[in-house]
C-alpha cells in the first residue's frame, strides 16, 4: 500500500508525463488497489485517462502515418470522437477520389472545412465537362438524369447495409459493396446448391423464390424479418419488397442489416432489469413474475417456494461496515444458487431477503436442497477467515390448490421462516461474531 504523499507523488508524476505525450509508451500501468482509499477513485480515473489517451496516440499516429484503416478506440473512448469522425471523412474523401480517377461519377460530400469545400468545386467542374450541354447541375426534384443517377448509386454504396437486387430469374442485378463482401462473387443467387453456403444465403434463395411465384405474397409487401445466423453469431435484418424492373417484368430488392451489436445491447438491458448486480439472483420484479407463473401452473405441476432471510446483516453492516455487509449478501447468495437446479430460480427479495422457487418440486426435494446449501454454508465458514459467521433461515412450503395470489404465499412461507428463526435463536445465535 503506498503512502499518502507517495501516491499524490505519482498521480503528479503521471499527470506530467501525460501533458509531455508520454502516455501509451513510457508510463506504467496505475494500480488503485495499490493507492489508500480515499484517492482510489482518483486513481482509477487516472487509470482510466492514461488508457483513453494511449488509445487516442496510438490511433493519431496511424492516421498521421496515412493508415486511414486504423482500428479506431473503442465506444467507451469519448474523447476520440472527433478523430473518428476525421477518418470516417477521410476514408469518404479518399472512396469518392478513387472511384473518380476510375471514370465514375461520384456525388458532393457535405462536410465543414476548405478541403471539402476544392473538392466539391472539382466535382462540379467535372460534371459539367461530362455533360452533354454544359448546362448547371439539376436541381433536387427534377427528372431523373444520369448525373442524377450516379448520385443515387454513390450513396447507396456508401450505406452500411446491405442492398441487393434480383430478377425473376434469381439473376443479381446491383449489390453495393457491403453486400459483395458478404455473399460472394456471385452472378446469381444459387437456387440450384441443395445447401447454400450460410444461413443468409440460404434464406435469401428460398424466400426470393417462393415470393417470385406467389401473387398473394406480392400483396403483403414490404417483408420484415429477423435471421440469426449460428455460424458466425450474427443477427441480421432483412426488409424485402417487390420491384418493377425496366423491361416491364418484377424482381425483388433486399435490404439486409446486421443488428448484432443492437442485439447485445438488448441482451444486456434486460439481463441488467432482471438480474440483481450484488448477488447475481433474479431481481423482485422478474422474481414476482416467475412465482405468479407457478401459481397459475399450480394444478398441473407440483413446485415449492422457500423464503429466506439473512441472519444478523444489520449486526454486519453496524460492527464491520456495508462492503462486508455485500460480501455477507453475496457469499449467501452464492451458496442458494449452488443449491439448485437450472429449472429452479433464486429471487433477491429485499435487502436480506431471498425467495427460492422450486419447480415441480416436491417439498421433500426442495428440503434436500436446502440441506445441501446448509452443508455448503458450513464449509464456507469452516474456510472464513472473517470475523463474522454468516447463516440463514428459511420457511418453505408447497404452492396448493387455495393460493390465487403471490402474496398469499409469501405471507405462508415469511411466517414460516419468522418461527425458523426464533427456533434457531433458541438453540445458537448464529448472529454472533467470531
């Protein structure tokens, strides 16, 4: 553990170097459990600066180096948002230059600053010098032309997503960029292969070909899906419409997404509503939800609830402080879940309270079940070294025919463990320290 002055020393000496530039490469990895407690957090904001700033270096130096490739930081990394928006300007400037040095035509690019402002004169010259009048670029809403065109074509290869178009036929008639990289070099969609190579292909193959055929499926445009490809663990949206083509016949147009990260983040944001983050239990409001289910179930499947409660936490929290009380909560928390099964679920309560559902269960299973968290509770303080003990007690009782409502059988099983506990108390106060 550092010293106070020791640490404040270092904090300085990190800020320092840091206003020097030396951060991604000469400064070593601050350690805030090394730091006293009271400049932890500090130094853990330091920590997390000196790595945002490696970060930011490192992904400037490439850039200055002309590799426009260069991984970006990550999302958590705010403060590199404007570099990265430079590269995402860049690698367009740098897109549009190419496809124009190869005879395309390509369209303005809107962003703020002289470079953008010459670049956007070129482009005006140029089209000018191709056009067959000399006339000044159409305006926004009047007939289509092929200046007008190219416009259109150029932002839909700069899209994300990917576009693509077929004909009857299954032939691919345009598919910008992203869609080339992830289908392939292929001319047609391959309705002959009897396994497609992946599942978007496969889906693409089989969906195109029964909406060609289908007058009524024609009226039910356009079509949204979601495809979950196991192999590469991608989640992909896919809008699909029917298209008249300019020889008069109809095609399909697919407009396909990969919503992967949308999906974690959905994952997550409901782990984080039905998971409690202290003790990794079910939170009260899924729990409730998952004990009303077993009491609509309860004439056709046999399950039990235990509730149980946390001997001495307040004891705890008063003599040793709140982070002990955590551990308290956590360490029990652990032992109930190591107790049951994958189709059980463990409930935090309340502060110190906790609800097991045991489903079809019946009550002399879900007993043995909590014996053994009783004997996983004895080994665990056998191998403390805290100066506490931590114990529980429950109530447990079969969900019956009678009990309509949740609350009915809580008020059973918290009854139930108030006498549990008074019996316990009787016998040996578990609540006493070490």
């Amino acid at each position: 553990m550092k010293k106070e002055n020791e640490a404040l020393s270092e904090i300085e000496s990190a800020l320092d170097a840091m206003l020097h530039g030396n951060v991604a490469d000469n400064l070593p990895p601050i350690d805030p459990d090394a730091y006293p407690e009271h400049l932890r957090t500090i130094a853990e904001k330091l920590g997390s600066l000196q790595k945002s700033l490696g970060e930011i270096s490192s992904f400037s130096r490439n850039m200055a180096d002309g590799n426009m490739d260069a991984e970006p930081p990550p999302r958590s990394n705010y403060l590199a948002g404007p570099l990265k928006e430079i590269q995402s300007q860049h690698a367009s400037f740098y897109w549009s230059m190419q496809q124009l040095m190869q005879g395309n035509m390509v369209s303005k690019l809107y962003y703020p600053g002289a470079l953008f402002e010459q670049y956007n004169s070129l482009i005006e010259k140029v089209s000018k010098t191709f056009s067959n009048d000399g006339e000044e670029l159409p305006q926004w809403g009047s007939s289509v032309t092929s200046w007008r065109y190219h416009q259109i074509l150029s932002a839909i290869n700069h899209l994300h997503i990917m576009i693509l178009e077929v004909d009857a036929n299954g032939e691919i008639l345009f598919a910008n960029p992203p869609a080339r990289e992830a289908l392939g070099e292929f001319s047609a969609l391959p309705y002959d292969q009897a396994d497609p190579d992946g599942i978007l292909l496969e889906y693409l193959c089989t969906f195109t070909k029964s909406h060609e055929s289908s007058e009524s499926a024609a009226k039910k445009k356009p079509v949204f899906n979601e495809l979950y490809d196991t192999r590469t663990r991608t989640w992909y949206k896919i809008t699909s419409d029917r298209i008249a083509l300019t020889d008069g016949t109809t095609g399909m147009l697919h407009m396909i997404d990969d919503i992967s990260e949308r999906k974690h983040h959905e994952k997550q944001l409901n782990q984080s509503v039905q998971i409690d983050s202290l003790s990794a239990a079910y939170t009260r409001k899924a729990g409730f939800q998952k004990l009303e289910e077993a009491i609509d179930q309860r004439q056709c499947q046999h399950s039990c609830a235990a509730f149980v409660d946390i001997d001495g936490l307040k004891e705890i929290n008063d003599k040793f402080g709140h982070t002990e009380g955590d551990f308290a909560i956590k360490s029990i928390a652990e032992i109930l879940l190591s107790g049951v099964r994958k189709t059980d679920s463990v409930v935090r309560y309340g502060g110190d309270e906790f609800l097991i559902l045991f489903l079809n269960c019946t009550k002399e299973i879900a007993q043995k079940a909590i014996d053994r968290m009783y004997l996983k509770l004895d080994q665990t303080n056998a191998g403390s070294k805290k100066p506490y003990t931590l114990s529980f007690s429950f109530g447990l009782a079969e969900i019956t025919e009678d009990m309509e409502k949740a609350s009915d059988l809580i008020a059973l099983i918290d009854k139930k463990m108030y006498v549990h506990k008074m019996q316990r108390k009787n016998t040996r106060d578990h609540r006493d320290t070490k």
